[in-house]
C-alpha cells in the first residue's frame, strides 16, 4: 500500500500562498507558523514544505536533508520561545496526530509544540 496525499488540505493551500499564516520560520524545507486556535500560551506547528501524510510517511520518504531539516527546525523554535532545557526552559511537548486513532484534523505531517504553561499528563484517561 502507498501513501496518499491530498494536495487540497489546509497546509498544502498555506505551503502555496493561497491562505495566510503566521510564520515563525521558514526554512528551505519547512515551515513553522502559529496555530490558529492555540492549546497553550505557545502553540507552534512545523511542517515540511514537501508532500507528506504523516510521520511514518515523512521517515520512510523523506530525503535526509529534509529530515534533518525538519528535526533542527523544532529545536530553532524551542530556543526562540525560550522553553529549550539548554537555557534552562520551563520546557514543552512535542505532539504529532496521524490517522484515525490519533484524531488527526490535517493530513499534512504536522509537529505542535505546545510551550508556556504546565500541559498536564500525557495522554488523557479514557
Ligand atoms: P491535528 O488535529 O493534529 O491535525 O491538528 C491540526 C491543527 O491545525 C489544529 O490545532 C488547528 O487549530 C490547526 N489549524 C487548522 N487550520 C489552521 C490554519 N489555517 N492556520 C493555523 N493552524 C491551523
């Protein structure tokens, strides 16, 4: 089975220009921009500027230039939130939704970093 990427979801119109965003950083290849309906004082998403679904699509595709990319990109933005554990941050939370069982809204691979308040146990009880 292949991956699948729908070129008309959100991020994809974002990537091109056609919505708006509020970039923190773009890189050659990612982007990351304020959410638009923020969970913490901090919400940033970072997204690669290429085609992919999900994380599992984006490690077993993506070039190694892209994924490096991707990985320094988070780390930029928890320095420049302040957050980062090297300057002593109050830290944050990496989260990445895919699929039905991870409730993902967008299928463009996405990583929230959720930052400025303590966010509570990892996963809710269900
Ligand atoms: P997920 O459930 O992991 O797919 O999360 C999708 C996220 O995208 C949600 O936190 C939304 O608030 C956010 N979002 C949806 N549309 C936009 C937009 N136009 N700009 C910024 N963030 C958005």
């Amino acid at each position: 089975m292949a991956y699948t990427y729908d070129p008309e979801n959100i991020f994809a119109k974002i990537l091109r220009g056609e919505i708006p965003n509020t970039t923190v950083l773009e890189t050659d290849h990612c982007l990351a921009f304020r959410d638009i309906a923020p969970q913490t004082p901090e919400h940033v998403l970072v997204i690669p500027k290429g085609p992919y679904v999900s994380y599992d699509h984006f490690a077993a595709e993506a070039s190694d230039a892209e994924i490096i990319d991707f990985t320094r990109t988070i780390g930029k933005i928890t320095k420049a939130l302040g957050v980062d554990l090297a300057e002593d941050g109050n830290g944050y939370r990496l989260i990445s939704n895919a699929g039905v069982d991870g409730v993902q809204e967008v299928p463009h691979l996405h990583v929230h970093i959720l930052a400025g308040r303590p966010i509570g146990r990892m996963v809710a009880a269900s």
